[in-house]
C-alpha cells in the first residue's frame, strides 16, 4: 500500500500537468488560428519564425540551469534559496545578452531570417530576459513540487497569448506588430508575478538566506552545461529545420509546415509531461537499476501508440481548420509520426540518465543525431521542401531513441523488451481501472 500511495500521487500529478498542457496547446492552436485566418500563411510563418528564434534564443541562453534548478532543490531542499539568487542573477545577465545578440542578427543578416523586419524581431527579442526568468522560476516550483504552481503559471502564460491574438487582430483589427508587442507584454507581467510568488515563498523557509552562491552556482553550472548540451542540440532538431524551410522556400510554405510540428508538439505533450515530473522524483532517489523509469516507460510506450494512432484520421482535418492552403500540412504530420512515436519514449527513458547526473554519452548521442538531421535538411529541403524536412525529423527521432535505448541497456543490463513492453500484471491493472472508471462513468 505504500508504494501504491506514492505512485497514484503521481499519477495525480500527470493527469492535472497533461490536462494543463492540453489547454496551453489549445490556447497556442487557437491563437494560430486567428492569426492564419486574419494574416494568412505569411503571416503566421513571420511569428512562427519570431517564436522560433526566441525559443532557440532562451534554450541557448538558459545554460541548463532550468534542470539544474530542479535537480539540485529536489536534491536538497536547504538550497532553494541560493538557488533561486543564483537563477535570477544569471536570468538577467544572459537574457540582455542574448537579446542583444538577436536583435545584432536580425540587423546585419535579415537573409538568417527570412526578411522578418528587425522592428519586429527587436521587439521579440525585448521579451527574452523575461522569459528566461519565468522558466527558471517554474522549475523552482517543479524541484519544490510545487506542482499547482507550476501548471497554473504555465497556463495563464498561454492561455493570455490567445487573448492577446483576439484583441489584437480580431478586436482591434491591428496586425503582427500589435501582436508581438502585447506577447511580450505579457512576458514582462508574468516574470514579475514569479519573482514575487517565489519572494513569499522563501519568507516561509526560514534560516535560509537569498543570496547568491558562487560555489552552488559552479556546481550547478556543471551540470546544467551536461543537460544543455543535449538540450540546445534537441531543440535545433525540433525547430531549426523550420528555419531551415523558411530560408529555401519561404514563409508560405513555413507556415504550412509550422502547422504540422504543431501537430507534432502536441503529440509529444503526455511523455514530455512525464518526463519532465519524473526527473524531480527519480533525482531525489536515484536507482541504478532504472525500476522507477522503465515502468513508466512502459506506460508511456503503450499510451503513445493509440496517441499516434488516433493522428492518423486526425491529420486529415487540417485543412478545414486552417484552411485549404495547409492541405499539405496532413501529409508532413503523417510522415513524422513514427518518429513522434520514438522519440516520446526517449524522453521518458533518458531521465534515469539526468537523474544520474548525465554521463557525456547522451550529449554527444545528440550532437551526432543532430548533425545527421541539419545534413539531410540542408540536403533535400532546398529541392524537396518541407516533406523533406518532415522525413529528416522522422528519421533524427528514431536515430536518437535507438542510441539512447540501446545505452539504457548495456548500462543496466536491463533487456528493451523488459523497458519497452508492458507486464501482464500492469496490463491486468490498467484493464482493472479501465473497468472501474467505466462502471463509475456509467453511474
């Protein structure tokens, strides 16, 4: 009964985080929707590629302390404190840094950017520092599980991205520049609304100081240097190729394509949730074995596959939600399913490595894959277009799962049957429950 406690709890925890994302992505789908109906696929390719850079920008900015932060308080909690001095000195320093790096390109290369005006990239770009402090202090929540803290924060965040598309494009009738101006307004509020929760929050921990730790800081450096590798290398794999398509083909056939890694993201919610609350948990209580993360892998195996099998017959409405000129949007969804399919399980398996403190293969596991999908984009993209893209992705997915599954292996002698397949007695409980919340629906 007391493992049952700890493992309902945090099923708990994945069914709110997933229905909180699943809002957060209908927020996001809603908002593209008014955009792609109000500015067309140009339109919506221009703040894709907006959203894009930022993200890349936060990603290479945040140096893997957003890990670091959650690693290190799940870890031990007397740290929080410093932790947190550590993060917001760090977000403001490499947040200006980096927005002044963005707005410099956008300046003197436009071409990177597909001629997206540098007025509107600048104003983008003011959002960064912003958006690197509520990301780090969203995983102060996570490392603290504070988990309604988390998800609420994160689904107001969005949930104002879809307002901000309403007033401005609906209700005003202005454009893009009206758009990204109140997105980034908003990251501004949200930042500020952070700060203060978590100033609270540390009046109630007392005995601990908020101040900066130059020692903790090296040692959360370390570490987040090891995730960030991995990270930044997967983040170029998820959303440079739409970059990539931008640059050789145009914004039109980028906003077509925005639409089905869309899609995509939405598809690798539920495992990027898990993923992302089994890190706290299994760090707090590391196991070289990996029993805590093949049982959810295997969950999450056998979950993705009706996931990815229900998107079959749902890529096919594409069109009628955006409109006829993203009928091919149906088609680049099809084509990287399987590897959507692959690389959920991998994000769940790889935690048993972070919560191991990384070991260097799995970075350079990235790096590798990572080379292999720029060199196939930047191969059949300029000729082939955006199902090229898709079928790089397709194949960089697999070709990570693969490297990380076969090193889950050898490293706990733990065969891929055993981590990818369900046992009979976990397939008996989730019939069983499956069972109870059918008689309990039918009540």
């Amino acid at each position: 009964m007391s493992d049952l406690l700890p493992q309902r709890r945090f099923s708990t925890h994945i069914a709110w985080t997933f229905g909180t994302r699943i809002l957060m992505l209908l927020s996001g789908v809603g908002a593209s929707v008014i955009v792609a109906h109000m500015l067309g696929a140009e339109g919506l390719g221009a703040l894709a590629v907006l959203n894009v850079t930022v993200a890349v920008a936060l990603q290479l900015g945040s140096a893997g302390l957003p890990s670091a932060n959650t690693y290190f308080i799940a870890r031990d909690k007397s740290s929080v404190a410093r932790v947190c001095a550590n993060a917001l000195v760090f977000a403001l320093v490499a947040g200006c840094a980096f927005a002044l790096v963005v707005v410099a390109l956008a300046r003197f290369y436009p071409a990177l950017f597909g001629h997206v005006p540098v007025g509107l990239m600048t104003v983008a770009a003011v959002s960064i520092p912003f958006q690197l402090i509520t990301l780090l202090g969203l995983n102060v929540f996570l490392g603290l599980n504070r988990i309604g803290h988390f998800n609420l924060l994160d689904a107001a965040a969005q949930a104002l991205l879809l307002v901000n598309a309403l007033v401005a494009l609906v209700i005003l009738g202005a454009g893009l520049r009206a758009l990204v101006s109140l997105n980034t307004l908003v990251s501004v509020l949200m930042s500020l609304l952070i700060v203060w929760m978590i100033a609270r929050l540390l009046k109630e921990l007392r005995g601990q100081k908020f101040r900066p730790d130059a020692k903790l800081f090296r040692h959360m450096a370390r570490y987040g240097l090891k995730f960030h590798v991995a990270v930044v290398a997967a983040l170029l794999i998820f959303r440079a190729d739409l970059l990539i398509v931008n640059h050789f083909r145009g914004a039109t056939e980028a906003g077509v394509y925005a639409v089905a890694t869309q899609v995509a993201t939405m598809l690798m919610l539920l495992p990027g949730v898990i993923g992302t609350l089994l890190l706290p948990r299994v760090a707090s209580a590391p196991d070289a074995r990996g029993e805590m993360t093949m049982r959810v892998t295997r969950h999450t195996a056998f979950v993705m596959l009706f996931v990815c099998l229900a998107a079959v017959p749902a890529s096919f409405a594409l069109p009628f939600v955006y409109g006829a000129q993203f009928a091919d949007a149906s088609w680049q969804l099809l084509i990287l399913l399987p590897g959507i399919y692959l690389v959920g399980i991998e994000s769940v398996l790889v935690q048993h490595f972070s919560s191991l403190g990384l070991p260097v293969a799995i970075p350079l596991f990235w790096l590798a894959t990572l080379c292999l999908n720029v060199a196939l984009n930047l191969a059949f993209v300029p000729t082939y277009g955006a199902r090229a893209a898709a079928v790089a992705s397709s194949i960089s997915y697999a070709l990570i799962f693969i490297l990380v599954a076969t090193y889950f292996r050898a490293r706990t002698g733990n065969s891929l049957s055993t981590t990818l397949f369900l046992r009979a007695g976990e397939m008996r409980e989730l019939l069983a429950t499956a069972r109870a919340r059918g008689r309990f629906a039918s009540r």
